[in-house]
C-alpha cells in the first residue's frame, strides 16, 4: 500500500510533453512554471523595448520637423539678403547704403534670430544622433551631410559677415563724401560674397533634410 502511494505522489509532480510516438520528456511542475514565468518576463521585455523605440521614433519625427523648419528659415533670412535686399541697396548712394546696412545688420542679431539659428543647430545634431541609436543609417549619412552645410553656414557668418558687420557699424561716420564711399567699398562686394556662399550651404543643408524625411 505504501509503495503505490508513493508512486501516486511522484505522478502527480510530473507533466509529460510527447515529442513523438517514440520518445516522450518529462518535465516537474515547478519547471513548466519556472519556464512559463520566464517566457512572460521576456514578453514583457519585448514590449517595453517596442514602446521604447516608439518613443524615440516619435522624438525623432519631431526633431526632424523643428531641424527643417528652422533650417528653411535661416535660409529665408540670408536669402532675401542676397535676393532682394543687396541688390537694391547697390543702387543707392554711399551715405544711403552705409546707414542703411548699420540699421539692418545691428537689428537682425536679435533673441528671435539666435533662437532659430541655435535651435537649427542642435535639432540637426539631435536628428543625428537619434538616427544612429533607431539604426536608420541612410538618415545619419543624409543627417550628416546637412549638418555640416549648416555648420558651413554658421562658420561662414562668424568668420566673414560678423566682422564686417561690426566694423562697418562701430565705424565713425565720415565728415567727407569720399569717406562714405571707402566705408562701402570695404564692405559691400565681400560681404555680399559671403551671403551668397552662406545662403547655398544653409539651401544645402535644408534640401538635403528635406531628402532624409522623403526616404522610408
């Protein structure tokens, strides 16, 4: 009686799973339930990644609309400079041209203008970075290429047009009519030059984002 008992017991701790007709494993309950509760943890798991990377997809979208937004409109500011605002300054007279351009270039450096500019800059850097971490290499490669237009854009404007910018309007003004014309002369033809090269990197840089987005 004793013997029964026990193998009563011993069956009921056991779940057979059949493999084929010839050959079945046994496995003990508290097994099945150890393999059950992993299966779930990595469920779990798969999920939350999932959510995860969803989140950072959705980041990513919304930097990729804030670095085309803000990139087109540095563009659109260095852009009606050489487009309209150069070109008809070049038909007025030296004192005109010289006041004018100290008005325009000590007013343009305003909070609006260093947020877009700035925020251009580092919603392209994040655009980078997060197409690295979600793996989307073809962005990165786009990503780059525009980030160093807009970069090129930046160098250009601290390097040449801010110089020139500062001494034509810390210049003193000139008593002769010949002075007007050297104040001019010094700044007009390079620093339109240098607004032209701007404007085709800032174009670049946008153009090239604006492929990133398109691509799937």
């Amino acid at each position: 009686m004793l013997i029964p008992s026990i193998a009563l017991a011993v069956s009921e701790n056991v779940t057979y799973i059949e493999i084929d007709d010839n050959y079945s494993k046994q496995i003990s309950v508290p097994e099945t339930a150890t393999l059950k509760a992993n299966a779930l943890s990595e469920g779990l798991d798969s999920k939350q990644d999932v959510q995860e990377k969803d989140t950072w997809s959705s980041i990513f979208s919304i930097l990729a609309f804030l670095a085309v937004l803000t990139t087109s409109l540095v563009a659109g500011i260095v852009l009606a400079y050489s487009n309209s605002v150069m070109p008809g300054l070049r038909k007025a007279d030296d004192r005109t041209f010289v006041l004018s351009i100290r008005h325009l270039n000590s007013s343009v450096a305003n909070p609006l203008f260093l947020i877009i500019s700035n925020g251009a800059l580092l919603a392209q850097i994040g655009f980078v970075v997060l197409a690295v971490y979600l793996q989307q290499f073809d962005k990165v490669v786009l990503g780059s290429i525009a980030l160093i237009g807009y970069v090129a854009t930046l160098l250009i404007t601290f390097i040449g047009n801010l110089p020139l910018n500062r001494a034509i309007i810390s210049a003193e003004l000139p008593a002769r009519e010949s002075g007007w014309n050297e104040l001019r002369v010094r700044f007009e033809s390079r620093w339109t030059l240098l607004n032209h090269s701007r404007t085709l990197m800032c174009i670049l840089s946008v153009s090239v984002l604006l492929v990133a987005l398109l691509i799937n």
